[in-house]
C-alpha cells in the first residue's frame, strides 16, 4: 500500500516509453494493475516495444501477464517489431 501511495504522486507528462515501460512495471508490482496497463499501453504507443523482453524475460508484468488488456498490448508490440524488421 505504501508503494501505490508513493506511486501516485508521480507526474508522467513528458516521459519516454522507455521510462512509461519501466515505471509501468513498478505499478504492476504496486498492485496498480489498470495504471500499469495504461502506462504498458502508452509505452508502445511511444515506440518503446521490445516484445521478447516484455513476454518473456521481466519478471514485473506478472501481475498482469494474466490479463487479456496485457495480451492485447502484447500483441501491438509484436506487430510493431515485425512491422520494424520489414
């Protein structure tokens, strides 16, 4: 609880999708998990989209790997790589 309150005092303006991905994570793990997704979401709308590192190595999207939004947002950065390779 003392994470998700220390969490929301956080501006997000103006931040990559690097940082937005990041900090996503440490909503997810807060247990912030519509926050996390929005900011997942954000993050590869902003062109940050390495999918192998989100589907398989981080370990802090497990709180919401479970969640079809999560699958979704999964899915729009596999298109963006393979749209990248072409």
């Amino acid at each position: 609880e003392e994470a998700r309150q220390l969490l929301a005092n956080v501006a997000i303006g103006g931040l990559d999708g690097h940082t937005r991905f990041h900090l996503a994570e440490s909503f997810a793990m807060a247990g912030d998990t519509a926050r996390a997704l929005q900011l997942f979401r954000d993050a590869v709308d902003t062109n940050f989209y390495p999918h192998d590192f989100i589907a398989r190595v981080t370990p802090f999207v497990e709180p919401v790997r479970h969640m079809s939004e999560f699958t979704e947002i999964l899915a729009m950065a596999a298109r963006k790589v393979a749209a990248f390779a072409r």
